[in-house]
C-alpha cells in the first residue's frame, strides 16, 4: 500500500479505494471476529461489519486526514470498529424492545417527530407534509440499502427480523446499516435531532 494509492482513493478513484479496501480484508476480518461477542456470533460476524464498512469509506473517503499507511489503517479501523460497536449495542437493546413500538407499529417510531404527531391544524398539516418532502428527498440520496433499511423498519414499522429478512442480512448488519443511515440522514437534514429520534 502506498500512499500515491490513499492519494489517489482521496481524490476520487474508486479504483485504488477498492484496492486499499482489499488489501486490508484479511487482517481487518481477524480483529473484528475477534471483537464480536459470542453470545452474538449468531446474528453478528465480521463479514456483516466488513460490508457496512466498505460502504462507509467508499462514503466518507475525503475526510481521511493524511496520505500515509499507517492514517489510511487506524481511519478504516476506526470505521469498523465504531461499526461493531453499534450492531452489538443496538443486539443488546434487541432484549429490551421499546413497548411503544410493539403496541404501535405504525408510528413509524424513532424517525421522525413531525410525522408522528396528529395534525392538529392546517399549519401542522402543512409542517408534516415539508418533514415527509425533506426525508423523501434525503432517503433519495442514500446508498440503497441505507434507504431501504429506514423505510422498511422506521417508516414502515417492521421488526428487525422482518427487515433482515426482506434485506438478506443477519439482524447485527441491519442495525450497522439503520445507525449508519441515521448518521447520513442526519448530515443531510441539518440540524441533529431535528427529526430523528433515538432508535428504540
């Protein structure tokens, strides 16, 4: 690995980000199956949070701060790491389901606060018919599975089997995926928590 290769991933070459990718596979899959733990190798390997991986850095690739191996390694760990992070903390949060969403599903909980209340008002009507355009239109600039994984357990209100079951994924992706996309949301919505709310 060199860094005209970092250099050039930084600038755009899908190319040589991919082989970077690559080149770090094999050490990266060993420490993340080292991580993951046992209690949740079931619904969690390292392959699940190898992909939600390559995806975050083919997205975020120009905020790498620096050309050399070593920036180029500890960014793509950090990123995985953060990854198996969130799939073992929302698993764990999997035993301890949110009853507002088991008693309502269609509320769509965890997503957006102006859809979830009742229109009270002309004005408020209008104010939900905005959040719904300006999600529509963010969901719209996300990597597929980002979107598809927010509209079929967010919007939709699908449990997280149902939602790795439609997607193909272990329950542990699904939640790297829905986390991730929250944070992408997030930067395209504007202000943080302007309608997203905590996963339950």
């Amino acid at each position: 690995m060199t860094e005209t290769a970092i250099r050039r991933a930084r600038a755009g070459d899908l190319e040589a980000l991919a082989e970077l990718l690559e080149a770090h596979s094999a050490g990266l899959r060993a420490r993340l199956r080292a991580r993951v733990p046992a209690t949740h190798r079931a619904l969690l390997d390292a392959d699940d949070v190898l992909q939600v991986t390559w995806l975050e850095a083919f997205l975020q690739i120009e905020r790498l701060a620096g050309d050399t191996p070593a920036a180029f390694s500890a960014w793509l760990t950090r990123i995985a790491e953060n990854n198996l992070r969130d799939g073992v903390r929302e698993l764990e949060r999997d035993k301890r389901p949110d009853p507002r969403r088991r008693a309502d599903p269609q509320a769509a909980e965890g997503l957006l606060e102006a859809l979830r209340s009742q229109i009270t008002s002309p004005s408020r009507a209008a104010a939900r018919e905005e959040a719904a355009r300006l999600l529509e239109a963010a969901l719209a600039g996300l990597p597929d599975d980002y979107a598809r994984v927010v509209r079929l357990y967010d919007l939709e209100g699908r449990s997280i089997e149902a939602t790795a079951a439609e997607l193909g994924r272990s329950n542990g992706a699904v939640h790297m995926l829905r986390q991730r996309a929250h944070d992408r949301l997030r930067e395209r919505l504007g202000r943080p928590g302007r309608y997203l709310t905590e996963p339950g």
